[in-house]
C-alpha cells in the first residue's frame, strides 16, 4: 500500500500538548500495587465500556473478571504464559474481554465484533486513566484453555486478559522486568498509517 500525505507535523511536543490527557496518561506498566480496586471503581469501568457505539446497539461485547480475592483469580492468572505472570500477578484485577462474533440477531457472524468490543476496551481504558488505574493487556495467554476453563460459549470469543490496578514499585520485579518500565514510549509517524484517498497497491 503507498501511502499519500501532503503535510507533516514537526513540532510533536506541541501536538502532544493538544492531545487529551486520558490519551497520553494512558500507560501499560508492569509494576502494580497490591492495593485492591474498589468495587465502585470496577463498577465505573464496565459502565464506561458500556456506553461505546455499537451496530444497532447490539453491544456485542461481554467482560470476565476476577479480583485478587475471587477464587477465579488464580484460574485467569494461570492461562497467561510464564513471563507474564511474574508480573501480573501483583495486578489487584484481571478482566478478559469477550466479542460476540455470533450475533444474537438472525444469528449469523458479526464482522464488526471485534472493532466494537475494541471500542467498548477503549473507554474502559479512559475511565481507567481518569481514575489513575492502570491497565496492561496481554495476548500471551492460552486461548484454548481460556476457552474451557471459563466456560465461554462458542458465540464469543476471547480477545486479552487485562491486568488492572495502581502503579506499583518496579523495584520489587526481577530486573529485566521492571527494566521494561524504563523503555520510551514510542508511536510511528502518522504519514505512515494515514493514506489521502484511495490505498494504491505497490
């Protein structure tokens, strides 16, 4: 795909400046306190979720959670891979989001359930921000078992595992851990993902 643009920014800390806060707050550490998450802030995150634009508001999404005081903690901690637990383990909340790829209405596929559950995980991360939360999403899970252990029905499917609570002491990590708490923040230039018109094959 050849990409098209006819301007670029060159002063990025100004732009930054414009952005909204709960765009460039929102940070995905390993290190978390062992402070446990109200259950009126848990509450406020499905609630914003809720509220994300759907196809005739069909809501195609659905959220597992488990606090650090449910039984059903350890059994989502335990689907993530190895390098993952070291540190999620110390997150107070775990939330897997779920796309209902089948939908509901004449019961057939819903090509849009993953985009709008996606919607649906961003204000969860806004509200998360607004609330000083922090939340690191994880692929690095076994999805098969997810799909046995938590009994998910086939008209769902799994996206993350979300790993969600205060930010926490690095320190406490094994080094090349908490080293990644370190690393710069970094996004591509937007003239590589924005394309003017039409997308023009190679």
């Amino acid at each position: 795909m050849t990409v098209i643009i006819k301007y670029s920014y060159h002063l990025p800390s100004i732009i930054m400046d414009k952005l909204h806060k709960l765009i460039t707050d929102r940070w995905s550490p390993v290190a978390f306190d062992e402070r446990p998450v109200d259950y009126d802030k848990i509450h406020l995150l499905f609630e914003a979720a809720k509220w994300a634009p759907s196809s005739m508001n069909a809501q195609p999404w659905r959220f597992i959670f488990a606090t650090k005081e449910m039984s059903d903690f350890k059994a989502i901690l335990d689907l993530l891979s190895e390098a993952n637990q070291v540190w999620a383990s110390t997150a107070p909340l775990l939330v897997m989001p779920l796309a209902q790829v089948i939908s509901i209405y004449k019961n057939r596929p819903n090509r849009l359930a993953f985009y709008e559950a996606g919607m649906a995980v961003g204000n969860l991360l806004a509200q998360a921000t607004a609330m000083d939360l922090m939340v690191h999403q994880m692929s690095g899970y076994d999805l098969e078992r997810a799909k046995e252990t938590l009994v998910i029905p086939t008209r769902y499917e799994p996206m993350t595992i979300m790993a969600i609570g205060y930010k926490g002491d690095p320190s406490k990590l094994p080094k090349e851990v908490a080293a990644r708490d370190d690393r710069e923040r970094t996004r591509m230039e937007i003239s590589k993902f924005l394309v003017q018109g039409r997308c023009k094959q190679p």
